[in-house]
C-alpha cells in the first residue's frame, strides 16, 4: 500500500520567499514535497504510456471513480478533465437553465460561480457564517426566491457547509445541492462522505488540492439517472456501455453534451495516491486540531471552526481569523503577513467576495449579491491562510507555528 511515510521525498525546508519583501529565514524542519510522488506509480505511467490506452473510459478511470466514489460513500463516480467543468455538468444534469438562480456563498473560489454563469442562470450570492466561514444557512434562506434551483454549498478551506441545515432547507422549498469539495477530499460529516449528500458532489484534483492529480475532476452521486446523464455529458453524449464510435442510443434531446473528459495518466495517479488519502487527512486534522488547542490561550487569533457535524475534516487551507477587537487598530493583513513571513511562516489571504476579485469579469445584471458583511469584513481585514502541505509536517513543526503566530501577534496588540 502506498503512504505517504514509504515515499522517499526530497528534504525541503518551509521558505517565504514566494512573499515579496520577506527575509531568508526559514523554518528548518524538513517538510514533505507535495503532491507526494511514489516510484510505483511511475512505473505504471511507463508502462499505460507504452500500451497506447490513454483515454475513453479505460482501466485506470474506472477503477478510481469507483474507489473514490466508495471512499466517500457514492454509488458513482464519473471522473472529469477539471473541477470546474464538473459544476457545470452537475448543474446541467439537475435541468438548471437560463434564469433560474442558483445559491454560491460569496466566499469561494470562481468556479463555483462560473459554473452557474455557463448555464445561463444567475448566480445569487450570499454570506458566509463568520466562524465556519462557509455559506450562512440563514442567509441562504432570505435569499431565496421564486426562481431559486439550486444551493452549491462550498467545503471552504478548513471547515465544512451546514449540510444538514442546508439539505433540511432544500428539501423544504425543492431545491437541488450540488456540493462543492474541491477542498474537502476524505471529509466526512455526520458519518457519510462528502460529496455524498447532495444531490451531487463535485471534487478538483488540481494540482494544489489536497488529492492531486495535475488537472482532473469528478462528479459524485447516488442517483443512476444523474449518473448516466453526468456520463453522456462529459463524453459528447455517448452512454456507458457503448465503445467509442459505436453510439448504440442518444442522449435525450436539450442534453447538451461535450468533450470534458480525462487522461488515463491522470486517473492511474490519483488511483495510487487515493491509497493515502485517509491517512493524509487524518494526519491534517490531528494537526489542525494540535495547532487549534495551542493557539487557544493566544489572544487575538482563532482558526477556522471545524464543520460542525465533521467527524473528519479535509484542510485545504488552515485559516486563521484575527479578532480586531483585541488587535490594535490600523494592523493590516498585509502587515501580519510580512511579519510571519519574516518568521519563516508564508501565508495567503483569502480568494475575496468572487465578484470583486480580478478574474471576475460578469455584468451586474448578470448576478446578484446579497448583503455580505461577514465574507467582505473577514476577507480584507480578518483571514489569512496557511497551506494544508504544512499540516503534513510533525508535530515538532506544528508547535513551531504556534509559537511564530504567538510571537508575531504580541507586537500587535492595544
Ligand atoms: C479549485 C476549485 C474549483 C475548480 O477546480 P479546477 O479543477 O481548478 O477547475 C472549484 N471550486 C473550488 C472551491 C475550488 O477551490
């Protein structure tokens, strides 16, 4: 079996110098590379390489989008180029057209929006609960209107969306949940897989996600007719048991379908490194919550609240959120950051409201935002984040942490 301690990975040290205007001091401790390569694997590319079987629903694209599904706990799995594509394909599975309105939390990343804007419909968004800092289920319920479809709750970061308040709200006024996980992988809330509890899950294995698989994405769902739907849409419309060029049945008319899918190459990789996966997320939680009791007695800084129904949690990001009542006034992220960083600790602010960020280029009358006080207060002046590659580090590592944010923030407070 593969885990992430057989590897033999290059010694690494936690640098800043991806931070402008940070020193060279760096934390010592070796930290594993990531993603985490396995010689094994290699091996196998050689040989999917030399065998000339590189796409179509082969041997390697099966097996993982049955593992993965099972890993969380879905009937099916069917695996995609991106995890972008896969919120758009699941949202066009449910029927959402031009003019419905779909839920997204105001804090993400654009995908989730995206994903709504390429099927015509109006992305509404809404605020995020200011300790989770994933969609408000409250606020979810002023938002919705005659022409609201759909909820796509987002895992964000280091904690995970209300899934039982949010599905009790879906089921009251009909609504489909399309889960966002692309930093959720392994999690699992009130004992089922994420990505098990809507209607259906939509997982990223970018390169930087917690299973990385370079590019790649999968869609998860209990339902057979969504599975078959989700199958004809990312393969141009061809079913599942019928070879390439070989059509034996069509799919229904109005199913718009395309070419969304993925490599072999890329479904043999994260078909090892799923191996690892339990282990791995274990390994960030415990971290996490290591990093959460020693940060405790600080003042002035709290991480990210744990989903509140998580028995596991994924991490793609360890989020920390500083109290500006305890602060002096006038600190900036920004400030913060260059002082961790000058400790050797590099950090990363939050993506910011999706409408306001660079990237966002959509019309006004094209989306609504509803009153976001705790995304906009949080994202400019409360968060910022550390990468889940450092929650693999030991424990030595971990107290190291605690001790460079204990020791930066003293500077700082009234
Ligand atoms: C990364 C990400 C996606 C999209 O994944 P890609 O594979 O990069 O297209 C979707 N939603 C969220 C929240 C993400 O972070």
């Amino acid at each position: 079996m593969i885990t992430a301690e057989k590897t033999k990975v290059p010694e690494r040290t936690m640098t800043a110098d991806s931070i402008e205007g940070s020193s060279e001091q760096a934390f010592t401790e070796a930290l594993p590379a990531y993603p985490p390569v396995y010689e094994e694997t290699a091996e196998k590319l050689k040989q999917l390489y030399l065998s000339g079987k590189w796409s179509f629903n082969g041997q390697y694209e099966q097996e993982f989008s049955r593992n993965f599904a099972q890993h969380h706990d879905a009937a099916y799995g069917i695996f995609m180029v991106n995890g972008t594509v896969t919120l758009e394909a699941a949202l066009h599975a449910l029927g959402i057209k031009a003019g419905d309105e779909v839920i997204v939390p105001a804090l993400t990343w654009l995908a989730t929006a995206m994903a709504v804007i390429y099927n015509g419909a109006v992305p509404v968004f809404v605020d995020i609960e200011p300790d989770t800092l994933c969609l408000d289920p409250k606020k979810v319920k002023e938002a919705i209107t005659p022409e609201t479809k759909a909820i796509i709750p987002v895992h964000l970061y280091g904690s995970m969306a209300d899934m039982e308040k949010l599905l009790e709200i879906a089921k009251e006024y009909n609504l489909y949940v399309v889960e966002d996980c692309a930093h959720a992988h392994g999690g699992v809330w009130s004992g089922r897989g994420v990505g098990s509890l809507g209607h259906i899950g939509s997982f990223s294995f970018q390169q930087s996600k917690t299973l990385a698989g370079g590019e790649g994405g999968i869609c998860l769902t209990n339902d057979p007719e969504l599975r078959e739907k989700l199958f004809r849409i990312k393969h141009i419309g061809y079913d599942l048991d019928t070879k390439q060029g070989q059509a034996q049945s069509g799919p229904e008319e109005g199913l718009i379908c395309h070419n969304y899918r993925g490599m072999e190459f890329t479904a043999l990789i994260l078909n090892d490194a799923v191996k690892a996966l339990k282990e791995q997320t274990e390994k960030r939680d415990i971290s996490a919550s290591l990093l959460r009791n020693l940060l405790k007695d600080i003042p002035g800084v709290k991480i990210q609240a744990r989903g509140r129904l998580a028995d596991l949690q994924g991490y793609y990001r360890l989020v920390l959120l500083f109290e500006p009542e305890i602060l002096k006034s006038g600190i900036t992220l920004n400030q913060i950051q260059e002082e961790l960083a000058a400790e050797g600790l590099a950090t990363s602010l939050t993506y910011g409201p999706v409408y306001k960020h660079m990237l966002w280029n959509i019309p006004l009358t094209k989306y609504r935002i509803h009153s976001n006080i705790n995304t906009e207060d949080i994202c400019t002046s409360r968060a910022v984040c550390i990468s889940h590659e450092l929650l693999l580090g030991n424990r030595a590592l971990i107290i190291k942490i605690a001790e460079v944010i204990q020791k930066t923030l003293k500077n700082y407070y009234k």
